[in-house]
C-alpha cells in the first residue's frame, strides 16, 4: 500500500497550508510541544523513579500514580495538539523520513502501554515494578529522540 | 569578546563539531532531551509549590529526593549547551536570543538562590500545607516562566530572524 497520495493530501490541508507558509506559526507551536515534552517527562519519570525505587519512595506508587495522571495526560494531549499541525505543515518530508516513522511507531505503543498496563501495575504495585517504569523511560526517550531527528533526516 | 569567540570558533574541536554529520545532532538531541529530566522536575516542584500538582506529598520530600535528579538534569543539560556553543560561538554570541536567554537563566538562578536562603528556611512549617504560602508560590510561579522562557528563547535561536 503506498501512502504517500495521504500525505501529499494530508500536507495540501487548510492547516499545513497555513503553518507551512507562516513564519512564526511553526517555531511557536514548537516551543509548546517542548515544553509539553519537558511536562511529559517529570509527569512520567517521578513516577517511573518511584518504581525503580528512586525518587518519592516515602509515597506509594497507587497514590502518585493518581496524582500525576492527571499532568501526564494534559501533556500527551498537549503534545499531539501541537504536534499535529507541525505534521501536516510538512507531510511529504515526514514521509520520506525514516525517524518520523520510528516516532510515530514508538509513540502509538508509548501511549498504549503508559495508559495501559503501566497504569494498572502502578495502580496495585505496593512498592517496585523497575522492568516496567525502564520500559517507561526507554519508551518515552526513543518517542522523544526519534522526534528531534525528524529535523535531521 | 568578539576576539575571544573568533578564535574559539577556529579552534579544532569548535570545526570539528560544527562540520561533523553525527556529532551536532547527538550533542543538540541530549540537550533537547534532557528537557524531560530538568524542566519536567523542576516543572513539578515548581508546580507543587504553586499548589497545584502533587498535594499530598511534603515540599520538604519533593525537593529532597526529586531536586538531586533536577540537578543531574541541569548538568547534562549545561554541558551539552556548552558544547553547542563551542560549535558556533559566534552566532550565539550575535543571536538576540540567546542573550535572552543568558539573562533569564541568570533570573531563574536569583529567584532560587532567594528562595532557598529566604521562604525555604522555614520549610518545615509549611511542608505539609495543600497552598505553601505566598512567597513560596511566587518563587515556584516565577521559576516556571523563567525557565520557560529559556526553553523558548533557545529554540528560537535556532532561526536566523534577526541575523
């Protein structure tokens, strides 16, 4: 199956358009997506710290796992709000790119095993769970990684 | 100064990672990334201290077993900069941006620096409190746009608007 009629239509959309030919509508929907990542990262890693056994271990991990939830899924909301237009402000490069589909790969299984089983081991872990939060880390730093040398390759 | 960064600028090492097809991206992604580690943990103190995330947990707590790693973060994150820096001296130098950005890192190091000798002394009495008080939630707002305006200020470095 050849996608790349999608993305040619996907980078021909109102929005691509728009970001594409603005001069400052990208680098400012870029900050935010990096200050979302930075968000994205202290929400995941204190809690993955706890599971490894680092970090707030006077705290139980079903109690900071329902403290930071709520940060961790306003900074994914906000990272693929801005990530998107970004996406369709340069389709066609991104489909050409090898990290781009590393990303989006590593991103879809990030989310899936975060809101999934990560949750649910953190919700009835009495204290370490470290295979799971190294997977956490693993899995959010490839996400993050693989993103930023979308702009090399 | 100027003469200082030219010759910084001709030095082997500066050429050879501004030339390099590996070396720059490597050295500019672990700056970027090491975003998640220091901005994501100060982000959090910082919001604790404002009130709003992690109630519950004592600010003591937070900034006794998360900071060690915030400033694990600070430090990667300061020799990457450095290094990036090392690689084109002078466009830093003539970049608007990044003298933002030095002078608010410099602000983000004050309000720290008087939080800690000032508000934070006293910690003990207020550890425990959903609202830390007021001068205390300043100090954790004022980091947050501090440090969030560096973050901006060097991804904007990166366009030659002003050039």
């Amino acid at each position: 199956m050849d996608l790349l009629p999608y993305f040619q239509s996907l980078e021909a959309t109102f929005i691509g358009t728009k970001v594409r030919e603005s001069l400052w509508m990208f680098p400012v929907i870029e900050c935010v997506h990096l200050l979302a990542l930075g968000l994205l990262g202290g929400a995941a890693f204190v809690l993955d710290l706890r599971l490894l056994g680092f970090g707030l271990r006077d705290q139980a991990p079903p109690d900071l796992e329902r403290k930071l939830h709520p940060w961790l899924r306003a900074s994914i909301a906000m990272l693929i709000l801005t990530g998107v237009p970004m996406f369709l402000s340069e389709a066609i490069k991104c489909y050409y790119s090898p990290p781009f589909w590393y990303k989006i790969g590593g991103l879809i299984f990030a989310i899936i095993f975060t809101l999934t089983v990560r949750r649910r081991v953190a919700a009835r872990t009495a204290d370490k769970a470290p295979v799971i939060a190294l997977a956490s880390i693993v899995l959010w730093m490839g996400v993050a990684f693989a993103g930023r040398w979308v702009a090399f390759y | 100064m100027v003469e200082f960064f030219q010759w910084l600028e001709a030095t082997g090492g500066s050429v050879a990672i501004r030339e390099s097809i590996l070396l720059y991206p490597i050295i500019e992604s672990t700056h970027v990334l090491t975003l998640c580690l220091f901005f994501g943990f100060i982000a959090l103190m910082d919001l604790r201290l404002v009130g709003i995330a992690l109630r519950g947990v004592p600010v003591s707590q937070i900034t006794s077993r998360i900071q060690p790693f915030g400033v694990a973060g600070f430090v990667i994150m300061a020799i990457s900069g450095a290094l990036l820096f090392y690689s084109s001296p002078m466009r830093a130098y003539t970049n608007i941006f990044f003298r933002v950005k030095l002078v608010l890192m410099a602000l983000a190091g004050v309000n720290a620096l008087f939080f800690h000798k000032t508000i934070f002394k006293s910690v003990d009495d207020w550890s425990d409190a959903l609202q830390p008080p007021p001068g205390a939630r300043l100090a954790g707002l004022l980091s947050l746009v501090f440090w969030s305006g560096v973050i901006i200020c060097g991804r904007m470095q990166a366009y030659k608007w002003f050039d």
